[in-house]
C-alpha cells in the first residue's frame, strides 16, 4: 500500500464566529504531520503531527487550534480581526511509509470584517432611517399648518362685519357721560 495523495477537499465552515478548515487525512499513512501557514511568507501558526502513538499539537498563535478524528484534521480559527485577513495555506508531510512527502496542497484566501464595522454600519443605517422618519414627520407638520391656516382664512372671509349677509349690523357701545 502506498501513501495516497491526492488533491482534498477542503471544507470551509463558518461556525458560532469560528473560522473551521477540515480536511482529510492522507490513506494509508501511519506518520504525518498537518500545517496551516498564514500569507505569502507562509508563517506557521498551527501544526499536528500524528502517529500510531501520539498526537502532537502546536499552535504559534492564541487563534488556532486544532482537532483530529480518525478521517479528518480540523484546523479552528476563533476570534478573529480585520488583521487576520490573509492566505492560508494547508501542508502535508508523510513521514511513514517511505517515501518522504512534503507538499502544500491547498490556499485559501479569508477575508475578516472588523466587527465595529458591523456595529458602525448598522448604527450609520439607523441614523438614516431616524432622520428619514424626522423629515417625513417635519413635512406633515408643516403641511397640516399650512391646511389648517388656509381653513382658518376661509372661515373669517365668510364672516366680513359689512357683508349683507349678515344678520345684524356691528353696533358700537353707548359711551357713558363723565362727571
């Protein structure tokens, strides 16, 4: 049985704000070791090596960790800011059988929104909305002024003190003589 290498699967998970990269362990292998390199200078910031024996896991960073099951290697990237926005890059080495094997097999870009942008984009969309409401409510106010002065305008032209309509004329008050 030779080592089987092939190009995997990545499977790429968006989890409870958890970045998950899983990807299959290499067949017929007893000895490996897994590596998730961050950018183009391919810094390492978390490895698992794997026998027959133990299982050792390294991380360089407090945001990777790492999980294995019997088919897969999972690497979880948790808490994660706009400065982690970079390639990644997943590597294999075969140690047992022979022959040795080194390859990188898989770059993945992930892009990370700050999370104030988040809250300032929703707060920015709230602001709008409030001052749309504001505008909507000014322009009723005004125009209910404007209908209501304009009644009141018709209703005192339809009373004019010298109009024949009206049922009696506007009497001034008798004086009262002064002693």
């Amino acid at each position: 049985d030779q080592p089987h290498v092939s190009d995997p699967q990545v499977m790429v998970e968006f989890e409870n704000g958890n970045f998950n990269f899983t990807f299959p362990n290499p067949e017929n292998v007893s000895e490996f070791s897994m590596t998730l390199f961050k950018g183009h200078e391919k810094k390492e910031i978390c490895s698992l090596y794997l026998s027959e024996e133990i299982v050792i896991s390294k991380t360089n960073v407090t945001y990777c960790q790492t999980q294995n099951s019997s088919s897969s290697t999972t690497f979880i990237l948790k808490n994660l800011e706009r400065k982690h926005t970079d390639n990644y890059t997943y590597c294999l080495e075969i140690f047992l059988p022979p022959p040795y094997i080194d390859c990188c097999l898989k770059e993945i870009y992930l892009y990370v929104r700050d999370k104030e942008d988040c809250f300032s984009l929703g707060l920015v969309l709230w602001i709008i909305i409030g001052l749309i409401i504001f505008t909507i409510f000014c322009v009723c106010c005004v125009v209910a002024c404007c209908l209501r002065n304009k009644n009141q305008k018709c209703e005192s032209n339809s009373h004019e003190y010298n109009s024949e309509y009206m049922p009696m004329a506007a009497v001034n008050a008798a004086k009262k003589p002064r002693i």
